[in-house]
C-alpha cells in the first residue's frame, strides 16, 4: 500500500501572504502532517493488520516536509520517500501529481491512500490526477473501505448529500480518505523512537527521471496570480427587535443589502 | 549551546499534547469532583509507551531523554496536574530507584511491568514523624533467616492503593540516623502489607495518595534494592530527578493559567473595553509570562544538563523552587483577573490555584529547596 501526504500548516496558524504576493509565509508557521492523509495512513496501517502487507508513505515538499513522513512512520508506516528538489516546488496539483505518478512507476502496489484534499489549498485534486496519470480506478472521499484480498476487490463507502454510495473496485486503485473512516491513532512513543531509525528514501529530479519542464513551477497548469488574507471588516449583525419586526428587517436586509433574495 | 528541539521531541510533545487535549481536559472536573484516579487513562498512557518513556528499551521503556520527559509532564499538566503528578511520581519516583540501583534480577521482575505500562509504582519515604527530616525515619526492616520484617507506617505517598509496586526506605542499622537507612521493594500483596485510607485533598484531587502500613511485612532478602544503609544517599539523587519533574509540572500549570486568564482578559469587557487593555491587568499578564519563559527554559537546560550525567543538586533544588513558586503566583493572579468566575468551579483556575499549593509542598517543601540551595552555596 502507498500512502500519498502532505505537510500542511495546522489549522490554527495565522495565514499571511509571503513576499510577491503568491504564496503564503511560513515564518511562525506549524506544519502538520495533512489531517484528511492521517485517515489514510491510519486506515492503510488497518488494512496491514488486517491482511499484511507493507506501508509506504510518499510526500514531496521541501526539506521539512520530512516531519509529516516521520509522523506516519511513527504512527506505524514501513517505508518513506521523500521526492525532494527545488525544481518540484512551486507547482500547482497537476504538476506535483506527475511528479508523485513517476515515482509510484517505481513502488509496487495494489492499493493507493491518500486524503481526500489538503487543507492548505483545498484543490482535491492529486489523488485523482495520480489515479489518471496511472491508468487505475479511484474513489474519492471515502468513509468506510472493505478489501477482500483474494479476490483482489475493494469495496468503498460515500457519504453523499442525503445518501451514501457503494462502489466496488478492482485493485490496484486510489481511495481518498473522508473524515469519518476511523480514528487515527497517536504515534506511540516506541513508534516515535522506532521511527527515528527508518531510513526516508529521497528521491531528486534526476531520479526521478523527469524534466524540470514537467515539474514544479514550470510543469504547471495553472498559476496563482495573487493571494489576498480576506478582509476582517465583514461582521455579524444581531437584529434586537421583535421577533416580527426582525425577521421583516432581515428579509429587507437580503433583498436590499446582501442581495441574495 | 543548541536549544532547538529534535524532530523525535517535538512529536513526543505533540503525542502528549494530543493526549491531553483529547483524553484528559474534557474530563478533568470530573475527576477532581469525583477525586477519582483515572486508571483507565494510565493504562492508555502505558500502551502509547509513556509510562516507561526514560527507561533503555531493554527494560520495556522507550529511550527518550529528560528533555522529552519534561515536555510530557508539562503537557499533562497543563490539563490535570493531578495526572501529571502521578504519573511523575510512578517514573521519577517509582520507577527510576529501580532502574538506578536495581539488580538485573530486580530490573527484570519490577522495573520492566511498570516501564511496559502494566503497573504503577510508588515511592513511600515520608512518614508521620519524618517529611523534611527523612533523617527521622521511624519504619524498621529486620532481617529474620532469609526475610526482611517491616514495621512502620508511610503517609501521603502518591499512588499508593493503585501502585502494583512500591519503593519504600526503612531502618535497618538503629542509632546511624541518614547512614542506617535502606530502600526496599514492596510488591502489593507482601505479607502485612496494606495502604490505608486515601487522603481528602485541597488539590490534585484524582491524584492517588494514601498511607502505606507495614504490619511485621514480610519480603525476600533479595528485595533490598541495592547496597545495604545506602539508602539516603539513593533517595536524594533519585529526588534531585524528581525535583526537576515538578519544575516541569509547574512550568505546565502556569502556562494553564496564563492561557485562562489571558483569553478570559481578551473577551471579558468591562468600562467599554477589553480587560486586557486595563494597564492593571496586563502587567499581571506580562509578570506571568516573564516567570513562566524564565521557568521553562531553565527546567529544559536542567534536563539538558542532567542527561550529560552531572550532579544537579542544587539546580533541580533552584528549578523546583523558582517553578513551583512561579506557578502559584500565576495560580493566585489567574484567579485574580477572572474575578468571581475565577472563584467559582465554571472555570478551571479555580482548580489550577488549589493545585499548585501542593507544588510548593511536595517533593521537598520551598523550605527545604532553600536550605539545599543554601547548603550547596557553602552555608
């Protein structure tokens, strides 16, 4: 099993736009590993336990995503890598999921993991390009996944608006991971130690074998024009009169002020 | 001179944090009302490895340093110092007299089950007639054939009805005073051993602490931990360690209060303003803030310090000090800037100020850290 991640900064940190104006500054910033990539790794950890097998997490980002690798190694991952290049930085999700689908040409698999979207640019969209980029079927925000092992199947719930779907999958295929598929758990302290030990694999461009063209800033789809940190002025309005009164204020309020009636 | 912190302690940080956050804040009134020890959370806290965290792995601990130490007991207290406390109590206490002096034989059989997290262990020094004075050490062992008989009572001992396993000193050459003193290990179930009634507490209430009774009690020859009459010299090197935990457990308590009462001062609007912008309250803010940093960073280099392997009588004896003092001032000035919310139980600074009186009482007395600090002076 293959565990995509990302080392994002936690939801508590203050946000401020970086020099340029197209990125955000991580000065003072804590990065955790992606929470939606915690259910992944713990539900890939699961699938282990349960029938064996090996855990692979894979990430790129700059030097100090490794701590979001280590996290998961702690939590119980078998193997890290680590694609690390100043050329694969600065790209959007398509060109970091070619990047991630050359790497997994190389790691053998009959599951990939991962979360259903980062919290930092919400794009959702790497697990399914890497799905596409390697030609294997995906279900996306997932809340309860079955693998029956022999007759190499997966069967994946979805909670809809209103209903959930079942879908069934051959493997090997990409599952994105939804809040509510299970607990993760805490890296135990000997988890932590252990993870201090395991060798993360690094891979660079040359290994990868791509070129920088495909890649980072270059291999881009679409570019960030501009970041704003949105306004504070907006704020909430309490109406006080009575309740009649109020709600004939409101409606005048939607139609005329917000004017969304 | 690197103060930053490895990858391996900031996770280990994190993991007690989490912990904290999840597992301890949400149900600590609980336990304080109730004054209910909460085993089950110790059991959790032996299966994420923590309960054996600075012992080598091959005694079922897990390896990591006192820095990392110190950051967990200040995480755990920063929820319940009751759990802080006794969790500080079963490894600096209970478990490290075991891992310093013990036989591999000793180590083998206590050590390992309290490290795994299968057991609690305690340390019973304090008696009725002998707290400050451990001089005055009234509990006697007498060899009988190949049994050692123990006769005497120890009071206020942290864990001692949970605790599978207890370290205890006791006389055994009468008339030596400090040089006729020996530690021996007491497992639950010894022969005339029994722990008395649990104690009702100002603070730390979900804390166990209870007396230890020794009635003719009677353990194995081979149950005297380490070299015999060695055991005053042993008790205070093991509490130099556990001077630097309540250091740690007071730097987390502070921090506690400065949290409450700095979020409390930021919302609480009185005059047609913040709290916080009354120059009255922030200067008892700012006075919080500088004693905590000061109290952190010294604990932290102390642990530092005392993985290099040097002597840290007199430092741990200044951590304790200044920490424990430092806490109860933020304690008294949290409760202070929530006014009559910090005097009611709605919020938890009213819990925070009854607990950190016993850090300046526990584990040596302000008094006594004084006289150390005197004593190592040349006084």
């Amino acid at each position: 099993m293959v565990v995509l991640v990302k080392h994002v900064p936690d939801t508590e940190a203050r946000i401020a736009v970086a020099g340029g104006g197209r990125s955000i500054s991580e000065e003072g910033i804590n990065f955790v590993l992606n929470p939606y990539d915690e259910f992944a790794v713990e539900e890939a950890l699961r699938l282990k336990e349960r029938l064996g097998g090996q855990v692979t997490v894979v990430t790129l980002g700059p030097e100090r995503a490794k701590e979001a690798l280590r996290t998961a190694l702690a939590m119980g991952a078998d193997e890290a890598v680590h694609l690390r290049d100043d050329a694969l930085e600065g790209g959007d999700a398509l060109s970091v999921s070619v990047a991630l689908a050359r790497a997994l040409k190389d790691i053998p698999f009959d599951l990939i993991l991962c979360g259903k979207q980062a919290i930092d640019d919400d794009s959702c969209q790497v697990g399914p390009r890497v799905a596409e980029l390697l030609g294997i079927p995906q279900v996306t925000v997932v809340t309860k996944l079955e693998v029956d092992a022999a007759a190499r199947t997966a069967r994946a719930q979805r909670e809809m608006d209103g209903y959930s779907e079942v879908v069934e999958t051959p493997l090997p295929a990409l599952v994105s991971a939804q809040k509510g598929l299970n607990e993760p758990r805490f890296p135990s302290l000997p988890g932590i130690m252990k993870a201090k030990r395991k060798e993360i694999k690094t891979l660079n461009l040359a290994s990868l074998g791509l070129d920088a063209s495909q890649v980072g800033r270059a291999g881009q789809g679409a570019e960030v024009q501009a970041l704003e940190v949105p306004s504070r002025a907006r704020r909430g309005r309490i109406l006080t009169s009575d309740p009649p009164a109020a709600a004939a204020e409101l409606a005048a309020l939607l139609r005329g002020e917000a004017k969304v009636l | 001179m690197d103060f930053r912190f490895t990858e391996e302690q900031e996770m280990i940080r994190k993991l007690a944090r989490d912990l904290t956050e999840k597992e301890v804040i949400p149900k600590v009134a609980e336990w304080d009302a109730s004054g209910r020890f909460p085993r089950e959370l110790f059991a959790r806290m032996g299966e994420l490895g923590l309960l054996g965290l600075p012992f080598p792995e091959e005694w079922g601990g897990a390896g990591a340093d006192t820095l990392s130490y110190v950051l967990v007991l200040e995480e755990l207290a920063r929820g319940s110092l009751g759990v802080a406390l006794s969790y500080e109590a079963h490894v600096s206490l209970g478990c490290t007299p075991l891992y310093l002096f013990g036989t591999e034989e000793q180590k083998r059989k206590y050590l390992v089950p309290c490290a795994q997290g299968k057991w609690l262990a305690c340390f019973g020094l304090t008696e009725p007639g002998a707290g400050s004075d451990a001089g005055a050490t009234q509990t006697t062992a007498v060899l009988d054939g190949d049994q050692w008989v123990i006769n005497g009572t120890k009071c206020f001992i942290t864990n001692a009805s949970q605790a599978e396993v207890a370290v205890i000193t006791a006389v055994t050459a009468k008339g030596m005073g400090t040089r006729g003193i020996s530690a021996f290990i007491v497992p639950r179930g010894a022969p005339g051993f029994r722990v008395g009634k649990a104690y009702d507490k100002l603070g730390v209430r979900c804390s166990d602490t209870a007396e230890l009774i020794f009635e003719d009690c009677r353990i194995p020859r081979e149950n005297l931990l380490g070299e015999l009459n060695q055991g005053f010299k042993q008790f205070l090197k093991t509490l130099d360690g556990g001077r630097l935990g309540v250091a740690a457990l007071a730097v987390g308590l502070a921090q506690a209060c400065l949290d409450q009462a700095l979020r409390y001062a930021q919302q609480r609007v009185q005059f047609g303003q913040p709290l916080s912008k009354f120059q009255a309250v922030q200067f008892k803010l700012a006075d919080m803030a500088a004693e905590l940093d000061v109290a952190r960073w010294y604990t932290y280099r102390l642990a530092v310090v005392k993985d290099e392997g040097a002597r840290i009588t007199k430092e741990a004896a200044i951590a304790k000090l200044f920490a424990s003092e430092a806490a109860a001032r933020a304690a008294t000035q949290a409760v202070q800037i929530l006014g009559a919310y910090g005097f009611s139980s709605e919020y938890p600074v009213e819990r925070f100020y009854r607990d950190a009186k016993l850090l300046e009482i526990g584990e040596g007395t302000s008094e006594i850290q004084r006289l150390v600090i005197a004593r190592e002076l040349g006084c």
